[in-house]
C-alpha cells in the first residue's frame, strides 16, 4: 500500500458543509469512496509488493540476454567492458547491465505515458472542469480495469485520475533510481523492476484513454466506430492541409474545433500521422489519416502539408529542416519538444500568424492548445495560395542525374535498417530505369539513414518516394476509427468460448512500424487469424498498417471484418495509449466471467490470464521504449509477446524451456496438487525471424493450461495446420500439448496418435490451474 | 570498403571481435577438430541467391560433406524438406540461442551441448545479436559465422567478401572437408 | 505554476473543528499557510517556465560536446551511427543525442535523491509522526532556502515534505519522458532540460537532509560538529564490526539504536562507507567512518567486517559476492538494491539470524530498518568469534608467487581507469619488490577492473592493498562530522564581505572519489584555499577525501581550521544530500544581506548569485549520474563547477568565450544600460586537466560582475599569484577583469600597470548587474 | 596488442576511426603541407619520459624544426618557459578544442582558424573525449596524435607503439621537417 497519507492546511475550502477557514484535515489515507468490491491485498503496490509474482514468472520464461554493446558508458568511470563475465568498475556484469538497459528503456516508456496522461488530464480539467464525469462507453461498468486491478481505485471523475497519476510518477522515480550507478547488482531484480514499470506503464496509458475519450466523446466501446480514410491519397490537395504528428491529441482537437466553430471544417484538410491522427479521427471522422510514424518524410516532401504540427512522442527531430524545405510553417506544442523555438504562448494570434506567414519565423513554439488551433488554421489558409504545394520530391529526370553521381560507395545499404540495395536501385535508375527504387518502397521504413549516409549527398528517399509515386500518391483505405473499450457485455458473450479454448486465442497487433520486411506482412496475419476465428485487437500504428493491404474484392481487413470483440474480429481500440483495453479485456474476463475480485488483486488475475486466457500481443515493429514498456505490462499480466526481428534489438527475450519438464508444473487449486501441464505458453517475450515463425508461434502461445479438451482441439487444429502449411511438416512437440485423447482433432487423429505413440505420450490430467498456493482450495497431503 | 568492419555501419562492437580465418582451409579444420559441430542455417538461406544456387544449396554440401547436423530456423525447414533432406532439425532461433548458452543442454541428440556453432543466413544484425548472446553467456562455445559479412560477435567470420569470394570460399570449405 | 488541484472525498476526516463523514473537499490550490513574503512570480516551475532563463545562460556558455560513443542505440530503429552530422533514423544529431543522454542522466540522479527523499521521509513520518517539526537549528529561520525558492513552500513539519515531493517526481515523470525517440530535437532545449532536472534534484536533496536532520537531530547548523573518526585505521579490530555502505541512512540508524537500547554501543563496531557513513556520524559520532566509495573492496577485503549492511546508491553490485569470500553474512535493505535476495523482511530474526550465522543464507533482504537493526547487530556478534576476521587479502608470499603467473598481457593496464602500471608492478612483485604495487596505492580507485581483466585471474587489489598494509591500516584521520546548513546569522556576518568580493569566494568540494591522480589533490587544494580565507564547504566523498590527508603536524583539515561559513573555514555539510545547504547559503545571501525575495523567486536569485556571489563548485573526483545532477542544479542557480578529468566523461562542458566580447554585458539595474562587464564567471562547467590548472581557474572563476574595486583587487591578487606559482607568468587576460585602476593589486600594481597598457586597457564601470531587463529599475533611452 | 586498437580496452570508437599513419614521413609530410598547423601540447608531456628524455622535449624538436606554434594546456606552460621557450601560447584544453570547433575563431595570432592540429600529452581517455568532441563537430579540421597510444578520434593516429618506435618516430618525424 502507498502510504498516500495527505496533510492539508487549507485556507479556504469550499465544502457541502460549508466554506471553512484554516482549516486543517490529516488524512490516513485517501479512499476514493469504496465501491462493491472489497479491497484486494495489494492496492498502490510498491515496487517490490509482486516481486513474488515477477520471480515465478522469471523463474520459468528466463531472460536470455543478447548485449547490443559490450560496454557500459552510464557514469565516468566507464566506459566499462564487460565482455564474457567482466565486471564494471561499480561491480556490474553483462546481465545485470542488459536488464538495467532494459529497465531504463522502460521508465522512459511508462515516463512517456504517464506524462502524457498527466498533461492530458490537466488540460482537460483546466478547460473542461475537474467533475467531468468518465463514461467509458454503454455496457462498461468496469470502465478502469487496469487502473482498478493496480490501485483499488474507481475513478469517477477527472479528478480521481490525478491522485492515480500521484502514484504513477512515484513509483517512475523509485523504479528510474535504480538505474544509478551501484544500485541494483541482480538482473532479476531488474527484471521484476521491468515489470512493474510495465504495469504502472499500464495504468497511466488507462488514465489517459479514458479521460480523452469520456471528455472528447470518442467512441464509446463502439464496435461500428466509424470507418475513416487512410492514406497519402485521400488527402484532397486542392484545400489547404494541416498536418498533425505526435500522441497528445489537445492541440489538433483545437484545429478541428476552430475549424468547426468557424464553419471550415470543409475548407481545410487536416490530417495526420501517428496516434494523433487516431485520436483525431476518433473525435472527428473527417479528419484523416496519412498512416504510420514511416509516413513522415514521404508526405512531407510530397509538398502537401501547408502546416505542420507537432506535439509530443516519435515526431522525427528533424521536421522542423523538412518543413522549411518545404516552406511549410512548423508549430511545436509541448513541452518535450520545443526544438528551440521561441515560445510565441503569450503572444496575439495575429502576430504569430503573420510571421509565421511572412517568414519572419519559420517555426514557433505555442503550449496553449487552443491557440494553436486558431493560430494553424490562420496559418495554413493564408499560406496554401502561396506555397502551391511546394515539394521537394525531384523529378525523373533529376533522379535519374542524381543517380549518376552514385560513387558506389555502398554506404547507403550499411546505412539502412533493412539492408535495402539502395545503391544497385540507383545504379538502375542512373540507365533510366526506376523500377528497382520503387521496390525499396514497401520495405523502406523512412528512416533517411541512407541520405544521410550519402557521399554523394543524394536526397535517397526522395528518390524511392519519386519511383513508387503512383503507388503513394493512390494510397487510399479505411480504417475502423479507434473504438475504446470492450463492453463487459461482450466479454460476457466471450468469456466463456475464450477461457474453455473454443474462441481459440485473442491476439494484439499493435506498436510501431518498424518492420523488417514491410507492413504488408501484419495485414496478412491479421487476416489469416481472422479467417481462422480468432479475435483481432489493432492499436497505434500497427492498426494502420493493418489497413494498408486491400483483398481481391478491395476491401481492407476492416471492411472485410466487424469490429466486434467476437470471433473473426477486427477491433482497432485506437492509439497507444489504448492498449490498456486490451489488457482490459482479459482482465474483465477473470472479473466478468469468472467472478473474481479484481480489486487491487493483481497477483491472482495475472495468474488468472497466465493459465486460462490464450492471448497473445504482436509488436512486430516494435521500435520504441514505449513499446517496451507495453510489452513488459503485458508479461506481467501473463500475456506472451511476439516481436519482429528488429525486436531482437530490445536485447533481452523472455523464453521457456520445454524441455525442461520441471518449469511447467502448476498446482491443481481444487486440491493443491502438482500438476504437469505442457509448456502453455511456452514464453512471455520472444523475437520471430519470419512472419511464418511468428504464425505458427502466434497458434502455439494461445494455448492455456485451462483450455477444455475441445478448446484445445480447436488450438491445436489451427498450430499443426499453421505448420505444416508453413513448415511442411507437423510440429516436434505436440505431444507437450495434448493431454489427453479427447484434446487430438479428429481431423488429423490417425497421424497423432501415431506420433504420439511414437513419443511415448501419456495422459495427464488437465487441473483447475494455478501457480499461487493461497488459491488452493483444499490442500492434500 | 575495409575487411572486418561490420557490414551494418552502425554495428560497432565491442573489445572481443571475431577472428578472420585467413583461408577457408582454417574453418575446414575447425570444424574437422570440432568434437560436436552444428550449423545453424537461418531464413535468409532460402533468399539469397549466390552464383545461380541459393544459399541453403551451400549449407547442405557443407553439411554432407562434414557430416554435421544443421537446425533450420524460422521456417526454413520446409525448403529443406522440400530439398528432401530429411535429417534436418527444426527450432526457432531464438530458442537455439537460449539452449546453445545452456552447459547442460544435451543437444538434438541428446548426447551434449555442441562445441563449434556454424551459424548461416539470418538477417544481419539478428544474427549479430544472438552471435552477441552467445559471445557473452555461453563461453563454451566457439561460433563461425558462414555469411558473406563479418560478424563481430563470432569467434571466427569473414570479412565482408564480394559474392564471387564467398562462394569459392563456402565450395572450399565443403571440398576441404571431404578430405 | 503546478495546476496542483486536489479533490478528496474522505469518508471520515478528523479536523480541528471535529469529525467528519463522507467529506468532500474541493481546492484550487495547496496554498500551505502564507508566510511573511509574498508568492513570487514560478511557484512550481514547469520545465519550460524557466527556459528564458536557461537560454540566458546557454547563450554565454555554450554547450561543447564530446560524444563518449560515436552511436545511439536507444531504440531499435538504432543503432544509429551519429558522427560527422548524420542524423540518426529518428532524425536525431549528434549534439542533440549528447545533450539527451546528459538529461538522461540528470534524470537519474534527479530520481535517485528524490527518491531516497521519499523513502526517507515515508520512513520518518511513520516512525515519528507527520507533526514532526521541520528544525534546520537555531539561528536558521530559512529552514528549506531550495525549496521556498522553487515552490513557494515553506515546510513546517514532515508532512509538508510530501506535497513538494509530488510536485518533484512529476517533474521528473516529464523530463524524463523528453528523452523518448521522438521527442525533442533541439540540443539547447536538452540542455534546459538538464537545468531543470538539476533544480529538482537540489529541492529533493534538501527535502531529505532538512528531514534527517530534524528528526534524527544531526548536527542543526553547528560549526563545531564533533570531530569523528576516520580511515580503515580507526576500526577496534577486537570487536563485532558492522559495516554500513550507501545513502539511506534509517537501517544503519536502527542498528545504532539497536546497540543503544541494548547497552552494546560499546561492544560493537559500526563503521560506514560513503554518504550512509557520513549521516551516521551525525547520528552518533560513536561510528566510524572508513573512507568513501573507493574504500569498499579494500576494507571487506581486509575482512574486518562481520556482517555487511546496504542500503542504496554507490553500492559496488557484486558485495554479495565479496561478503561471501570473507564469509560475512549481507544484509540488503533498499527496494532499490535486491540482489536477488529472499525477502526475509516478514520473518522472525531469529530465524533470519539464525540462517544468516550458520549460512543457510548468504545474505537476506530486509525492508524494515528496525528489523535490520536488530538482525545485524545480534548476526554480528555471533558471526565475529566465528569468522575470526578471516580475510582475502594474500600473504606477501602468495602475492609473489601469484605475480610469477603474469602473461605479460597488459590487460590490467589497459582496463585501468586511471592506466595505473599494474604488469609493471605485478612484474617487480614477482621479483620480490612489493614497493611498486604500493605505490599504485594512492591512484587506485579500487574498481578491480584491472582483476577483471586479468589473463591470469590475480587478484590484483588485492594485491595493491597488501603491498600498501601499512598504510591502510594505519588510516586514522579525524573528520568533522556534517553539519547541516550554514546558520542566517553566520550569512548576516559574511554576505557583504562576500558580495562585495573581500571574501574572495565560497569552494565547495563536493562530489564523488573518481579521481585520476588521487584524492591527496582534493585535500592540497582545500587547505591552499582555506589558507587563503576562502570559505571552503565539504560533502560527500570529497570531504571524506579532504579529512585523509595530515600536514607537518598530523592535523587534518578539519582540525586546522575553523568549521565556521567565515574565511578560511572548512565545513563539512554532510552526505551527498547536504548539498543543498551550499547553495543555500547563496540563496539565503541574497535573501538576508540583499534582501531580495526568494520565495518562488527563481530568476532574480539566481541573477544574483551569478553576478554577485563568488562561489564554485569543485566536484574532482564526480563519478555517478547524481554528481551530474547536483552539477546541473548549481549551474541553473549561476554556480559554475569545475570536474577533475574524468569528469570529461560528462561529455558536455558548458564553456565561456571571454575573446568575444558580446557575450560578457549585463544590463546595469540602475540605468538599463547594457555594460560589459569581463568574463565573470568565464565558464559554467569546466573540466580541468590538472589540479594546477583547477587551482587557478577556481581563483578567477570566483570573480563577479558586482565586487567591488576592493574585493576584485583581492580575488586578482588570488588569481595572479596563483598563476604565477602554478604557471609561471602572469595571466594573459587581466585586462579583461580589471574595471578600474583601483581593482590593481596594490603589490602588483606596477607590473600589471605596464601590462594593461600593453593590452590597451581602458576603464570601464562597475554596474548593478544584471541579465533581467524586470530588474532594471529606471529605463535608460 | 593489436595495433590500432584503443589503448585503453573499453574504449571503443564508432564507425570512423583514425588512420595510421604508414611512415612517420606521412605525418611530416601532412604537417608541411598543412597551412596554419598548431601544437596543443598537454600536461603529460611534461611527466613521460622517452629514453630519458621528456615527451616536452620531442615536442619542441618538432615545433622548432617544423615551426610551429605551440600553445600548451593546463600549467605545462610553465615548463615550457623554464626551458627557455617563450613562443608559447597558454591555454587551457577545454578552451583550446572549444575554440578549434569555431570555423570564425582567428587563431592564436588572430590570421584564422588553423587546419592542422597536433595533439601530445594529455590523459588518454582526455584527449580521446576532446579529439571525439573535435571529430564530430570541427569538420574543417584534421587532427593527429602524436602520442605513443592509438586515438582513434584523430584524423591521424599511431598505433599503440612500443617507447623504441614511438621515440623514433617523433626523432624522425622532427627531422623530415627540417628538410
Ligand atoms: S551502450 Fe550505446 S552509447 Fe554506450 S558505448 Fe555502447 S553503443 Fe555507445
Ligand atoms: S555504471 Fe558501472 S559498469 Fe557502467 S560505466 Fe559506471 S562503473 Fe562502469
Ligand atoms: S530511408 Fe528507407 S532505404 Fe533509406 S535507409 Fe531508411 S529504410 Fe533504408
Ligand atoms: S551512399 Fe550514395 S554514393 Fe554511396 S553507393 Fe549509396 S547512393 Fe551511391
Ligand atoms: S533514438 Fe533515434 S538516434 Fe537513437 S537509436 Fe533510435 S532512431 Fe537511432
Ligand atoms: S583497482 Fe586500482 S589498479 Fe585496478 S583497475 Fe581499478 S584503479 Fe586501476
Ligand atoms: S592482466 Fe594479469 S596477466 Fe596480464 S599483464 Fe596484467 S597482471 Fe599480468
Ligand atoms: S559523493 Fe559520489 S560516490 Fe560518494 S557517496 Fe556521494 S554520489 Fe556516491
């Protein structure tokens, strides 16, 4: 429990009782009203209250540590090699490094988040009162499950998230000190600190959700959110375009407001990139949305923003140089990222606007959203007639110039993040022939390493943005906008089929896009699953990817799929910051379905989701720490977490031994029993190397050790059908997962038994799972 | 560009870089010294395509010559099975890597943890950092890195070669290990 | 200002004017209690509320980098190869990766004091009750300078505490989330950022002394602290010795009442290491101090401790591993610093002494003081009879036969930080000579790096440490123990003759024991000032440092000289946390001789203390991120500080440019004219390559704006005599610090005379300086 | 010890590193065609010795056959001037490299930026931050260490050098610019 104990010496306070002068109140504790549940064990834990439960979890998906430098350069008294079991000049080794990193990579994250919802909710208070009901949606009673599960809290009002948001920057400081110099010496320990930044990570991404969309009425666990437009191509050139990038959704609200309150919402276009453009799109369908954090330099140079706005979170550092290329005036609107400019906050609209307009400034730094509402779109009419869509995208015959000039240097390709053979497509292009640079297109995630890299100072990117331009410019799809969270009536209509198995898995594509081999290979698996009846679950960039890849018929994954929480489900939740009602969902199960006490009871519905919940998150362009600190959230409530290869630069993976038949005993709750159940799930944090990879492990980690016989069935039909269509072969280690005959599917019954046999399979029982004795009902022996 | 740098510029590695064997011959005895060798062959095998023949041709005349077991990652197996080898074992990569670091696995065999990794077409830094991985934690280990650019993290790789060297070099190896 | 707006809903509230139920209460604003100044204009800075101010100071001195890795490898999207202008994927450069990894850094060592505040004053408030006054001592009416100068809070009693620390890890929560991918760009804004990150940390250094103080009764503002003792000399070998290492001083309190209450003070040794030493003294000056950080593995090695005690911060990471060879059960106690260890703390001591003394347990990890008290005080004394102090410390025969094994490898030289000869030492060993090992000694910063290194796995400080046995042990130095703040009625006696420049400046030498040529410079450099009536202000390592050295007449520092804030005075303010006290009594300065409000009156005060109050801080042997943040707060405030030269590890200088006279004008406050005023003080952050080169560039940077004729003469006499001494020849910048003819030192006055006429020198006037155009009080033009 | 490896091990430079030089005839010859060439000359010039004589020594053969001026850091002036030299600028390192990274400074004798900088005599790890600080962000200049130990942040650099070598190298260095 945080000792919240508050003393107050007020001079004035308005209370139902009346005003009272001076008045002084020490309080215990802050109990924010109690509600129908009873307090769980471990409200506001501290960031050793489930150490218990984080070294259960380490003590089967052990941390494999792939260092990304052999050295530590955190203090002056490195740097430090700590090549093969050197220690540091502080007494640290390679692992204990490596989890630091980790947790570093973490709190940063979790700081992010936290921030975000902080700024977010002092915003909204400030302009929308601090008794602004949150309403998370009809048919949500539950409408914190994360925010509950963590503090024991119901929050009511705005009000309440700001005593949550206490804690959370609390518990950011304690777990950020541990990275000094001569603190923690034990990767575990580091470890366990990883997961609890992961789940305070969590809450804050909770906090900030369900402020924005109970103030900003997005939709509301809507299922039939409405479809938007995506793509550089729906954007109509003819109109002046605002373009909004970044996560804090305040700034670009007041450009559609102002838009709106001034009737010219048909005038301008705004659109965005990032989860701004999510939020945006949940507040208003008419904006829209260019795609994924990889956009930003390709629509920048394309000379079609007028105006260029930027709040906080993965906005290119360097967007203020590509918008004066571009002769686009810049606004920054936070307080993480001024880029130096000068802070115009205070000054008259008119004068901001006519220097930015004129010039005289080529970009400024405004911290009051609303003002930026007014200030871009002034902005963006008064400079549309003048720039003309000015680009800086070169023309055929200036790449194929340029390309000549290629010294063969070949520092582009060791520049780029996906060894793209940058240097063959220009040597091509130099003939004449573009083509080979239009293929980098769907692999090239934007980064301008490559220019960067350039010795002969070639604009790369713009080269491949100049080849593939039909395809950029004809990028037009539909994206179900951000829908919140799930009902609890929808969890009581899945609940059941999920935990018994027969819905076989939940599965989460959500992060970054920082792909390894493009996007298109996430709107494959999303459909592959969906045909196969699982539930889809998008967020943040991931979700726009998604929409990127259309069928035969045209259609996107969200037009081809309803946005239910039901099987063959694509439900885009929103941003990043509303991950948690993924989570959520999971975490209601155990409540809804289950009846189980979710109230400051972590411990338990983690081991709950852990043994009886086949859900499974895919970052597979996971680049940020903010990333990492989604993900550790997930593992501590038990979810595993596949990433793509880039993942592998997280340089810690969380991986069980299944043969290691020790790791995988459970206690039987009805009787306190150990019981054998299979490596389910086999690991909690894992890098796939190929989309096939991922798939079949996707199919493997919805398993649970409480799936029913015919639950598993199910499961295992769509694993050995995954790998022999992808591996050509039937899987090694199915006889870890069938426990008894009854879980075999009957379509392929002959050719496992006969496996089995061949192993030497024996029936096991398939218990009530558990790994917390408290929950054991009655103990044997 | 320079011979032992790493292929990704930014890859830079740390005080313990991997050797380069200066003929091919030096690996060919490596690994006829090895007691247990293995090659791992990565998912990039089945892609890149040297002199005509893919990768995985190599891998599989160097595995039949020396007569060493290979795991195929990621779903590379397939292609080999397609290939109709059939002693093939098949594990994700990163599952290899955690039990390559384990004294005490006993390996596909079960007859013990091997002593000379040879690990073959995984995408760059992939490798790179699982070559890190097992630099670091798995002592025990000697790793070569078969690939056409130097890894760092190995305990022998090649320099960054020109496609036309690599192949005679990986043809070299398999011819010297007959012998 | 912190919209710090709380709403509580208590179900039952005891007040003053009785007991209330289901009480609501609405507030604006904590506004605790007014007090006789009036709010100033940054009540609760934002991080950008003082950005004009930082970008006053960042003009001046401008940020020098000198990247420590040519990557970033923040992200997956990394790494990125930054050098020479390449932008990484993010869009980032070099300078401002440098300046993130900077903020970074503060931010750590931000969150590190200020958690350690948290912890600490939780731990009090339960112990002592939330009423527990706030008493800094008598004669101190400005109880918390820091933080009535940041929040506009003036702390009565402990809990007051609680409501700055929320504010201090909200900031903390926001400047560390500046540091995700994709957020700011500018290297200026990082470095306000840094500024920012070092102001909390000096508000949260102080939350926590001025609470130890009160409640622990440390010394309150006593220039005559009781001497203590100091060095691995001074231990009662024939005693149980508990040896406590870290910051956090409630576990070591706990033993020391343990012993008390149990009548065993005199039966059990307890001796500390770093700032837990530092704090326990000031307990009771019964404990023993054995040195700062370096001393850990020597004084463990030596296997004089019994049972090790931990608590956080500067904790070498593998002590475990170390307490284990010499058999001495360990103790760890922070939630910061697990090790890996089972958490014993709800476990009857008994049992965990029982376990800790037959060894079923290496070590256990204890979360409640009190039960650390008593665990370690009754494991001592059944441990010593047993261990019989065994050590690992070889014999001169095994150092011998060890050093024939050398391969010649000079692996050991080259992992050194300080490039000590070790082979050379290893290989006179062999050969019988241990006096080259000796030697190492006094440069060797015990980091066993070399160890680590080492081809033929000798334990080469250990080796060190038996070659210099005689001096080890014979390590018997007296210390005065910390002091606290600096008493108002001591500022009323100096702060004119400080202003004023009669005192020719306030050195503080604070800091870590990373030193490159050994800490006998930190002991040379106080004495020479304090000689020369500076006032010199010690804390931390560096004091401990200063106390380890004796002249002719085997008297430290601390026992030649006064330990009052008067010229030559040497005082020790206390542990890392007392820092604050230093810039306290700038603060206070220009409160009660200039009486300026300082109440949320950031600006103007640090206006002041930058062009008036001649003080520098000295950090020389400055290791951890905590230094780095400390720094920071000092610069914000107008403090330059100077590093030793592994300080260059910063990577970030902040430099002056006295050959460009634009930069040196300050607005004079009685006319609004701009006037030139020299480079005064030339550099913020500076790092020196010697400590000549230190001992001189303190002297000049103790020059301000403000003194007057006969002050400056005075600091030009320091300064010029300096150099000549140290360099050989008069300064080639005089002309640029002497106004007026009647700033010439009367000694030199000819020879200056000759050489200001050389320079073509003309007069210029001495104004009421200031960089704040709100402070100029008649507008000229 | 390899050669062009970092003397101090943890200390691992980025993807651009220092050449070395093939013959200390390469660096007189760089040194001859620099324009406006300079000696920072630090503190440890003054505490190595070489063959018995001091690092200080070496350094001024080459300034005066080479003439080029000096400006030594920290209190190394002092020695300068006990020996007699009085063409010696004095100023701090951190001075100096923040002034060598401004393309408009003007240089100790107010003619402009230098192009040629010759580092000697400083910490290691010191000089390495320094010549790091000037590598990323003084592209107009070209520096060399004349050190005995790699720095890999110069333009130029020795390899780590045994005391004969290094000795040699600087005599001969010396000598070519005399001719
Ligand atoms: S950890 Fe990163 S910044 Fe540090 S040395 Fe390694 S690559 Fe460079
Ligand atoms: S934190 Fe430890 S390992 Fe890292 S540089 Fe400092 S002393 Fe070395
Ligand atoms: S912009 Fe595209 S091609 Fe260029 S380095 Fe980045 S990913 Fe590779
Ligand atoms: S980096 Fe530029 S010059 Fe070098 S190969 Fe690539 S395109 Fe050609
Ligand atoms: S934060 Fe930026 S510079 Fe650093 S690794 Fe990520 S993309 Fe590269
Ligand atoms: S323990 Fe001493 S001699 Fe060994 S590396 Fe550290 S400083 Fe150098
Ligand atoms: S590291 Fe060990 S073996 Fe090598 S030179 Fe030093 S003492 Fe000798
Ligand atoms: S002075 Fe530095 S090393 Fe010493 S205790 Fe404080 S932070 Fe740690």
């Amino acid at each position: 429990m945080s000792r919240k104990e508050l003393y107050l010496k007020v001079k004035e306070a308005a209370t139902k009782l009346g005003v009272f002068k001076d008045l002084e109140i020490a309080i215990d504790r802050i109990l924010v009203e109690e509600y129908e549940e009873p307090m769980g064990p471990t409200p506001f834990p501290s960031i050793t209250e489930l150490r218990n439960w984080d070294f259960k979890l380490l003590n089967r998906y052990r941390p494999f540590y792939m260092p990304f430098c052999d050295l530590c350069c955190l203090c002056t008294f490195g740097k430090c090699d700590l090549t093969q079991g050197k220690r540091g000049a502080c007494g640290l080794d390679m692992a204990a490094q490596q989890s630091r990193i980790v947790l570093l990579a973490c709190c940063i994250g979790a700081a992010t988040h936290i921030g975000h919802a902080r700024h977010l909710v002092e915003h909204l208070i400030e302009r929308y009162g601090r008794d602004h009901p949150i309403d998370a949606g009809e048919g949500v009673d539950i409408e914190a499950p994360v925010t509950r599960l963590v503090t024991g809290i119901r929050p009511r009002t705005l009000k309440d998230l700001e005593i949550v948001l206490d804690y959370l920057e609390n518990q950011v400081t304690h777990l950020l000190s541990c990275t000094h110099t001569g603190q923690e010496g034990s990767s575990i320990d580091f470890e366990s600190k990883v997961l609890h930044a992961g789940m305070i990570d969590q809450v804050g991404m909770e906090i900030a959700d369900i402020a924005q969309i109970s103030v900003y009425n997005f939709p509301k666990a809507d299922p039939n959110a409405p479809l938007v437009e995506l793509g550089a191509g729906v954007v109509d050139k003819s109109k002046p375009v605002i373009l909004v990038i970044g996560h804090n959704v305040p700034p670009a609200v007041e450009i559609a407001n102002y838009l709106m309150n001034n009737d010219l919402m048909g005038e301008v276009e705004v659109a965005g990139l990032c989860c701004t453009a999510h939020d945006l799109t949940r507040y208003t369908p008419k904006a829209k949305i260019i795609g994924p954090i990889s956009w930003q330099l390709r629509f920048i140079r394309s000379g079609l923003p007028d105006v260029i706005v930027v709040d906080e979170q993965c906005v290119r550092t360097n967007l203020i140089f590509e918008a004066k290329k571009i002769k686009a005036p810049f606004i920054a609107t936070s307080e993480k990222n001024c880029q130096g400019l000068r802070d115009r906050s205070r000054d008259p609209v008119d004068e901001i606007v006519a220097d930015l307009v004129n010039g005289r400034e080529t970009g400024v730094l405004i911290l009051n959203p609303e003002k930026v509402g007014e200030v871009a779109v002034r902005a963006a009419l008064k400079v549309a007639p003048r720039r003309a869509k000015f680009k800086v995208i070169p023309d055929v015959k200036d790449v194929i110039e340029g390309a000549k000039k290629c010294r063969k240097c070949r520092e582009c390709i060791r520049a780029c993040p996906n060894n793209l053979p940058v240097m063959q497509a220009v040597n091509e292009a130099a003939n004449g022939n573009l083509a080979p640079l239009a293929q980098l297109y769907e692999n090239c995630i934007g980064c301008a390493r490559c220019e960067s890299a350039c010795q002969a100072d070639l604009p790369l990117h713009s080269y491949i943005v100049k080849a593939a331009e039909k395809r950029f410019k004809e990028e037009k799809f539909k994206m179900r906008s951000g829908r919140g969270a799930v009902k609890d009536t929808e969890i009581r209509t899945v609940g059941q089929p999920i935990v018994f198995g027969e819905i076989p898995g939940v599965i989460a594509f959500v992060g970054c896009a920082n792909y390894a081999n493009g996007g298109k290979e996430v709107a494959e698996m999303v459909d592959e699953f969906a045909k196969r009846r699982y539930i889809i679950v998008t967020s943040g960039c991931a979700a726009m990817t998604a929409a990127m890849y259309k069928d035969e018929e045209g259609k996107t994954v969200y037009e081809k799929y309803s946005g239910d929480f039901d099987a063959s489900g694509v439900l885009n939740v929103g941003s990043c910051v509303s991950n948690p009602h993924i989570a959520g969902a999971a975490i209601k199960i155990a409540r809804i379905f289950a009846k189980r006490n979710l109230r400051a009871n972590y411990e338990e519905i983690a081991d709950y989701i852990l043994n009886r919940i086949g859900a499974v998150g895919v970052a597979w362009g996971a680049m940020s720490q903010k990333a990492a600190s989604i993900a550790s959230g997930f593992w501590r409530l038990g979810v595993p977490v596949i990433v793509g290869p880039h993942g592998s630069k997280y340089r810690r993976m969380l991986l069980g031994r299944k043969d290691k038949p020790e790791d995988w005993y459970v206690y039987n709750a009805r009787t306190g029993e150990k019981v054998y159940v299979g490596p389910a799930p086999e690991h909690l944090f894992y890098v796939a190397e190929t989309k096939e990879e991922a798939m079949v492990e996707i199919a493997k980690l919805c398993m649970r050790p409480n799936d029913t016989t015919k639950g598993r069935a199910i499961k295992l039909t769509h694993y050995i059908d995954l790998h022999k269509k992808l591996y050509g072969s039937i899987p090694d280690d199915i006889h870890l997962f069938v426990r008894t005959k009854a879980d075999i599917p009957l379509t392929m019954k002959d050719e496992i038994l006969a496996y089995l046999k061949e192993k030497g399979w024996k029936e096991t029982m398939i218990p009530d799972p558990t790994l917390l004795p408290r929950l054991i009902r009655e103990k044997v022996e | 560009m320079k011979r032992a740098e790493s292929w990704q510029t930014a890859e830079i590695p740390g005080p313990k870089k991997a050797l380069t064997p200066k003929t091919p011959e030096t690996i060919a005895l490596f690994i006829k010294r090895a007691k247990r060798p293995l090659i791992v062959a990565g998912s990039e095998c089945i892609k890149l395509e040297v002199n005509g023949e893919r990768y995985i041709d190599y891998i599989i005349k160097i595995a039949k010559t020396g007569n060493i077991p290979v795991v195929a990652t990621a779903h590379t197996v397939k292609s080999f099975l397609e290939k109709g080898i059939r002693e093939i074992f098949s594990m994700s990569a990163m599952e290899v890597a955690d039990r390559l670091r384990d004294p005490e696995w006993k390996g596909f065999d079960g007859k013990g943890q091997y002593d000379l990794v040879l690990f073959a077409g995984m995408k760059y830094y992939f490798e790179w950092l699982i070559l890190s991985g097992l630099k670091h934690f798995a002592p025990h280990l000697k790793t070569v890195s078969l690939d056409k650019y130097y890894q760092p993290h190995a305990s022998w790789s090649f320099p960054n070669l020109p496609d036309k060297e690599w192949r005679e070099t990986l043809l070299k190896i398999a011819e010297k290990l007959k012998t």
